[in-house]
C-alpha cells in the first residue's frame, strides 16, 4: 500500500487530509475522492489530480457529491487490476495540476503492465498518459524487421488471419444453420 | 516484451500509428495484409498527410524516402535491389508475399529481377500506403523514364526534382538532358548535373520553377537564359560573356524575365570584365546586396553596381572574371 502527500490508499475509504499549506494563500480545502478497482482497495484521490481523467472528472461534475457522500461512494473500476489503478493515481497526483512535460520521468515503469495500463487509461480517458504509453508502444518496433515487429505486437501471419475468418465463417454458417432448424421446429 | 496491438481499442491503435516514423510504418505494414490495411485506413483518415514521398533512381540507388513538408527531413523507407545481389550466407532474407525481402539499418530492401519494376514497386507501394504522391525525384541518365512514369500517375507535379551525373562516367548525355529539359516539370527546384557536348543547345522554355541549377551550363546562351522563368538561377561553367550579361541585363531592365530574384553564373573560363554598357546607366554602389539562397547559405556581394528596371525596380550587380551575380532589390524598392 503507497501512501503519497496528495492521496493514500486503503482497504476502507480514509481520513481526509488536510491540503498543504501555502505560506501566501489562504488555505482552500481540497476536496477529495475515492475510487477502488478490482481489488476492492480504495485510493483516496484529490479532485486536482482526478481532472487528468476526463471520464472521472466528469462523474464528479455530474454527482455534485459532497465529502461524506464521495467518501461513501468510491467510484468501482471493476475493469481495471488494483495495481494498474495504484500506477494510475500515482501518476495523477504526481501530475496534479501541471502539465506532463515531454520527457517525463515519473511515468509507470513496469513495461510488463503496458497492455493492461494503456486499456486503462484509455478507459479512464487520461489523454497525456495515453500518449505517454502509446509512445512507449511505438518505441518497441523502433529498428526492428517485420517478423519481429510481428511478433512484439502478437500480429497473426496471413495464414493465421485466414484461417480465424475460415473458422469464423464455419461457426456463423453452424449458428445459422442452427437457428434455422430452430425456426423450422417452432413452425412444426 | 510482448503487446497484443490488435487487441487494443481504436483509438489506441490510431494513437500508435500516429507515432510511428515512416520507415517504420512502411516495415510494420509487411506484417500481415490485415495490418498493412489498418495502416492504410489509417494514413487515408489523416489526409492531409504533411509527407512527401520522393523517388532515388541512382546507380545502384534504387529508393524512396519520405521528407516532411519543408522538405529538410528525409529518410529512406524502402529500397530495391537486384536479386543478383542477395547474399543469402551473409544477409539474413526473408520471403514476404512472394519477394525476397532484407530488413537492413531500419528499412526493407525488396530484391528484384527487373531494376524497373522493382522502383516502380515500392514507389506504388508506400505512396498507396501513406495515400501520397512523388513529390521528389533524383535520377540518372538512364532513369529519365521515371519523368514520364510519375507524369502519367498523378496529378500534382513534382516540387524537387535532380538529374544526377554519373560517378564514374564523364561521357556527355545530350539526349537525357534534352529529355528531362522538355519534359521534367518541378514547381521547387529544378537541378540537372550532367554532361553535355560542345555543341549541345536548348533554346525551349524552362519553368515556372522557383529554382533552376544547372551545375554544367556551357550551352546556355543569352537567348536561352531569357526564356528561364524561374526566382533563383544557378549556372555553372558558363560560357557566356560579359557582353551576353549586358544584353541580358538590358533584356530585365526591359521588363524581361519579372519573377527573377537571384541569378549567379560562374564563368568556365575567367572572364573579361571592365565595365558594363553605358545605355543601362548601371552605376557604382557602396550597398552590399545580399540574398537567402535556398540551398541554405546567405550570399553577400559588395562593390556592387546599381542598375534600375524601366518601372523603377533596382538590382544589385557584381562582376569579376570568375562569377556574375544579379540580386533583384524588389522588397526595398517596394518599401
């Protein structure tokens, strides 16, 4: 479980913390939310850092949720693995309220999580990191032949490709002969 | 590390394919046909495609690049080479689609029996890819078949287009120049590099090009160079005289050749240079004429002379026995 200065998470929503001092504002209050993913663990996440996700920040805009009610809602990603969405809020709250700069060295290292990262933030709409790991996709092929190319990104070879239609075709043709002969035995 | 790319969303997928260099995309396109399709209703979706496709056809040099819009970029996407060259113990080849392939230094190399076809190949193939024309052209004396070939295929003319001398061969191509000065239409740059006899002339019309280099110009006359249309003029091993550049020079001030911002000749031979003719009531100047050519560096003139166009339009003249620079003033009169 990682704790940061923005956000912190556990198994049940946490304590709100207060928002770091400014020695020249007044302190504003930060609102926080929560949101959990397939392993039910709640991450405890400023609205400043949660406005990378296009798809969150709209949920929030919508819900007009106050604090006792987002504490006791956290927002379920039952889609999204519990340590992708951790990489997910530590990028958020890493990123809080500035931009992602070009190189960026905060960004999720663990390259055999890219798939399930990339369908996340995708999902989570959080353009500038989407970008980030698309690059990091495209970086893969970076001088590499064809059969290698085919075989990082899992391409099927043309034979493969015809042989899945040819299955499928089979299988579409099967269905139809099944819900034929179904259509036929409701008419008898 | 492996990634299922066909697994991803669409917008993903796009994402990625927008990242892609082009030499890349041209090599991930031999994958699979399914791919090469999603790569091509990829590159058709973001039409317009600021990508220039250029064709090599050089000697041994049998390419084609992809530039960027400026045309300051290039790099090679794909390269044919004769099957006769394969050396299957050495290079790892690898059969694609029915032709030998080569993946080298981050491009493919198609092998193929017929040198032609083999460019018109890969030219067809990543123009169609990336849904783009030949913009691009350098060639040798023996690939002027090309000029005709990219006329025929496409609407939009060339913008950079090079007939290259051969590296060891100084025998004279008369009849290539002759076919790429009445054929090869280029709206950038129009460069010829070659060869030609004693006796070889041109007196048809060159342009509309926004530049003209002809690195070995002895057989342009002053008839000649007044039928160029063209904003910047090179000419290299010029036989013309100084009393060709007075008729010339009275032929602009007549209003002739109006687009001609830069011209710059060099004399073959030293030429015999005292002063210019009295009627262009060309004068001496302690202004420094300067001009941005395109191929980077800024040319800068002094002891210049002064001459004036009938409409009031100045240039800046310079002459000794080895060049002849005309820098045309039309922004200063303006203002």
């Amino acid at each position: 479980m990682s704790s940061t200065e923005q956000g912190t998470s556990s198994a049940a929503p946490a304590e709100p913390t207060t928002a770091p001092e400014s020695a020249a504002a007044p302190e504003v209050p930060e609102s926080f939310y929560y949101v959990h993913g397939k392993d039910k663990v709640v991450h405890k996440v400023s609205a400043g850092a949660l406005q990378h996700s296009a798809l969150i920040h709209g949920m929030i805009s919508n819900l007009g949720y106050t604090e006792e009610q987002a504490k006791a809602n956290p927002f379920p990603f039952e889609n999204i693995d519990g340590d992708i969405l951790q990489m997910v809020v530590d990028w958020c709250n890493q990123h809080k309220g500035k931009p992602t700069p070009p190189e960026d060295t905060n960004l999720p290292k663990q390259k055999e999580k890219l798939f399930d990262l990339v369908l996340a933030v995708n999902y989570l709409e959080i353009k500038e990191l989407l970008t980030y790991c698309c690059k990091q996709v495209a970086m893969m092929v970076k001088g590499k032949s064809p059969e290698e190319i085919r075989e990082i990104w899992m391409i099927p070879t043309d034979a493969e490709d015809e042989a899945a239609e040819k299955e499928a075709k089979k299988r579409a043709g099967k269905e139809a002969a099944g819900e034929t002969a179904a259509a036929a035995g409701d008419a008898k | 590390m492996l990634f299922p790319i066909l697994c991803t969303p669409f917008v993903v997928l796009s994402e990625v394919f927008s990242l892609l260099e082009s030499n890349e995309a041209v090599t991930a396109s031999f994958c699979s046909k399914n791919f090469k399709r999603l790569l091509r209703n990829h590159y058709q979706r973001r039409t317009p495609l600021m990508w220039q496709a250029c064709m090599v056809d050089y000697e041994n040099s049998r390419q084609v690049s992809i530039a960027n819009s400026g045309y300051e970029k290039k790099g090679i996407v794909s390269s044919t080479v004769h099957v006769s060259k394969i050396n299957e113990a050495l290079n790892e080849v690898v059969e694609i689609n029915g032709y030998k392939t080569e993946f080298w230094s981050e491009f493919l190399i198609i092998y193929f029996e017929d040198q032609v076809l083999g460019s018109k190949w890969i030219v067809d193939y990543v123009t169609t890819l990336f849904n783009i024309d030949v913009r691009g052209l350098a060639i040798d004396r023996c690939s002027t078949w090309a000029i005709d070939w990219i006329n025929k295929r496409q609407e939009k003319p060339l913008s950079h287009f090079g007939l290259l001398k051969p590296t060891n061969d100084v025998s004279n191509a008369d009849e290539s120049v002759d076919y790429v000065l009445k054929n090869a239409r280029s709206s950038e740059l129009l460069g010829i590099d070659e060869y030609v006899s004693d006796n070889y002339r041109f007196n048809g019309k060159l342009g509309p090009v926004k530049e003209l280099c002809l690195w070995h110009g002895h057989w342009v006359t002053c008839d000649s160079l007044m039928n160029f249309d063209a904003i910047e003029i090179y000419i290299g091993r010029s036989r013309l005289a100084v009393s060709d550049l007075n008729s010339f020079l009275r032929h602009w001030r007549a209003g002739g050749s109006p687009r001609l911002h830069y011209l710059e000749v060099r004399f073959e031979n030293k030429a015999v240079f005292e002063n210019f003719d009295e009627d262009l009531e060309i004068v001496r100047t302690n202004e420094v004429g300067t001009y941005p050519v395109s191929y980077g560096e800024l040319v800068v003139i002094r002891s210049c002379y002064s001459v004036q166009r009938l409409d009031g339009i100045r240039a800046l003249v310079s002459c000794d026995h080895r060049r002849f620079y005309l820098i045309v003033q039309h922004e200063k009169t303006s203002n």
